[in-house]
C-alpha cells in the first residue's frame, strides 16, 4: 500500500506527497495532462518538441541545468501519446530548488526565435535518426498509420510529418503552451523523504499565484471498430524480413485491457511463454518474436512483431502466428498458467514500487486517469481475471478483421 496525500491549489495543481524514509533524495515530479493525442493534425510534433523546449530556459531562470546540479540534482523528460512528463531526483534537503525551477517553466518560457529553432533542429536530427537512419526505424509511424485512421494515435509522438516541427512559428509554440502547460492541467508529485506539509506549502509558495489557464476541453474522435483486415508490405534494406500485427484492445480503465495485458505476457514473456517456446526454441523459425501492449490511456492496441529466420517465408511466419492465437481463443488456459503470469506482474509491480521516483510518476498518471489511488488496486485488477475472462477477451482480440498486419521485407542480395 503506497500512502499519500493530496492538495489542491487554487490555481487547480493538484499536489500528491508520499514519503519514503528509505532514501535521502525526493523525487519532484510534474505531469502535464497533454500528449501526442491532444495535437493538431496539421501540427503534430509539439507535445514533444515541448519536451525539448521546456529546458531552454524559462521567464525568469535562463539555464536551468545549472542550479540544479548545483544542488545535486538530475533531471529528464519523456513524452507519450497521452501525457508529457518532467522529473527532478535531488538531495531531500534541497527540493526548493526543483520546486523554483519547476514553477519558473510552468509560468512562463523564455520564448524565442533562437530557443525555438536550437530545439526545432534537436527534434528534427532525432527524427531522422530514429525513423530515418536505423533499421526497422519506420515500423512504428508505419504501423500505427495502418491501425488508425481517425484517431490521433495514428502519428508517433515525434510527430506524423517532419515539416510540421519545421514550419512551427514562435506563434504556435506560444499558443501550444498557453493551451496545455497550465496549473489546472497539471499534477506536482513529490516523493521521498520529505515533510508533508512542507510539500503543501512549498507548492502554495512557489506555484500559487500561477494563474490559471483556458485548457480546452479534450474532443478526441473515437476510432471506429475495425471490421476489416488491413495489410501492407514494404522493402526495407534489413537483414531479416519481419511481420507485425497489431489487434484493438481496451481502454485503460476497462478490465479488458487487464486480460489483453496477462494474454501479452501468456504468449511471450519469458522463454517459457507459448509463442517463444514454440515458435524460437522449439521450431526456430523466428530469431525475435514478442507480444506486448501498448498501454495507450485509449483504445490502444496488441501487438505481436517477429524477425524471420532467413528460411522462414512470410507467409508461413504469419500461419506460425496466427495458429498461436487461435489456441488461445481455442485451448483451455490452466489456473497454473495463468497463477504464473499474475505472479510475474505482482512482482514487477512490487519492485517498481521500491523506487521513489518510479513511485512518483505512477502516482502522477494515475491522477491523470481519474484517481491516483488507482496505484493501489493495480494488483487486485489483475487478480480478478479469470482463464475465462482470457478466453473471451482474446476472442474478441484476435479476430482476423480487428487485424492490421505490416510485412516488412528484406531486399534481397
């Protein structure tokens, strides 16, 4: 059981405290209700490219990693479909640096030309990079493009296009910020070893007279239930053929994704899982094979993806694959088994929870779900999944029209 308290501002920050004396350090975090999802779809890119931008220095403060490692601290970020993250680990003793750091950006950013295109070209050469540049690089824009066609999950969090972030003006940087980087949209976790009530009152000293914002109310497009089976091929310069599947799942909030979650992990965690044993060890017709979820706040999806062994076809890896769904719809899923896969994730819940910053994370997106003591059911969700319960969600799962399969060949020599 992870206690904490909980504070709201005037303002709308809420404010979530959760001491661990097991540490010297505090983790300071901030949530910003505000992903790739929330994005224009003739401007994607900019809940990232604000990622970047948040570090270049804000109304009052001009370097902000200066200070803080001047008082010990470490800093990073990261962006989803569904929210943007900001954390700072830091000596105990020194949180009122993070907390005046922190507030400085949230007020307001130093905007500037030169900010603007300094962050513009480290997005653009990460683009490159990782979509351009690397093997396999363009699976995932590729895939999701496939899956989706109404809803914004349809564009990687970098952003759908790379001219969008190029053509970004200081004028929609600035309307972006003031849109979403707001107190009333944003959740300050603090864990660690820490006095709660001086938590509570660094909060009210340092953010309290952040005004609050017009945060537009979230108008997302539901995607329509897929009834048709998709595919596509491309040719890559790879050394091995590969195939995806992608299925639609269940929201976050919905046991269902519980259960698509334990069939993830049925299927390949571990080299005694079904898919891996049969299909790597046993068979050797793949080198890699997973499956796994996304773990979109919406309808997301399930995922299996493989790399070919050279004499294994693509038509015979997707066989291979689909024959090792069916029995899951098809064969009786053993209590043993599935005790198994419970057991895993418990621990892995158990040991995320070890760690102060882990905790004040998760703390903060499940107050972005709707209830930040969600963190202490995550256990018993997972409990009350029965093998029936597996059975029928991978029915629904794994129908061949819910399915979007990318094949991704290998030139040839």
């Amino acid at each position: 059981m992870i206690k904490f308290e909980k504070y709201t501002l005037a303002n709308g920050l809420r404010v979530i405290a959760h001491v661990d004396r097991t540490t010297p350090m505090a983790a300071i975090n901030v949530a910003y209700d505000v992903g790739a999802r929330d994005e224009d779809p003739q401007k994607t890119g900019f809940a990232h490219l604000f990622e970047h931008l948040m570090f270049g220095g804000s109304i009052n403060i001009p370097d902000y990693d200066t200070p803080l490692q001047k008082a010990g601290g470490d800093n990073n970020a990261f962006t989803t479909n569904d929210l943007t993250n900001y954390y700072i680990t830091i000596p105990a003793q020194n949180i009122e640096t993070a907390y005046w750091l922190e507030s400085d950006r949230m007020l307001e950013l130093a905007f500037s030309e030169r900010s603007l295109e300094v962050q513009r070209n480290v997005v653009i050469e990460e683009f490159k990079q990782r979509y351009l540049n690397q093997p396999y690089g363009d699976v995932y824009p590729l895939v999701k493009e496939l899956a989706y066609k109404v809803h914004p999950y349809c564009w990687p969090t970098i952003g759908r296009d790379i001219s969008h972030i190029e053509q970004a003006t200081l004028s929609d940087v600035k309307d972006f910020f003031y849109k979403h980087y707001a107190p009333n949209n944003a959740v300050l976790t603090v864990c660690g070893n820490i006095d709660i009530e001086k938590v509570f009152k660094l909060a009210e000293k340092w953010f309290g007279e952040i005004p609050k914002r017009d945060v537009p109310v979230r108008n997302i497009p539901a995607e329509p239930r897929q009834n048709t089976f998709r595919q596509k091929s491309v040719l890559r310069d790879v050394p091995f053929d590969g195939i995806y599947f992608s299925f639609h799942m269940a929201h976050k909030l919905s046991p269902d994704y519980y259960a698509a979650d334990l069939i993830s992990d049925i299927l390949s965690n571990g080299q005694s899982s079904r898919m891996y044993r049969e299909l790597v060890i046993d068979k050797g017709m793949f080198g890699e094979l997973d499956a796994y979820i996304s773990g979109d706040v919406d309808p997301g999806l399930f995922s299996v993806s493989g790399k070919l062994i050279d004499s294994t076809s693509i038509d015979t890896a997707e066989k291979l694959i689909w024959d090792e769904l069916q029995k899951m719809v098809e064969s009786k899923i053993e209590n043993s088994e599935l005790q198994k896969v419970i057991n895993k994730v418990e621990a892995n819940l158990v040991f995320s929870e070890i760690n102060y910053l882990n905790k004040a994370m998760a703390l903060a997106s499940f107050e972005l779900l709707g209830d930040a003591s969600l963190i202490n059911r995550q256990k018993e969700f997972y409990r009350q999944i029965s093998a029936s319960n597996l059975k029928n969600v991978a029915e629904d799962l794994f129908r061949k029209e819910n399915c979007s399969i990318l094949y991704y060949h290998k030139k040839k020599a």
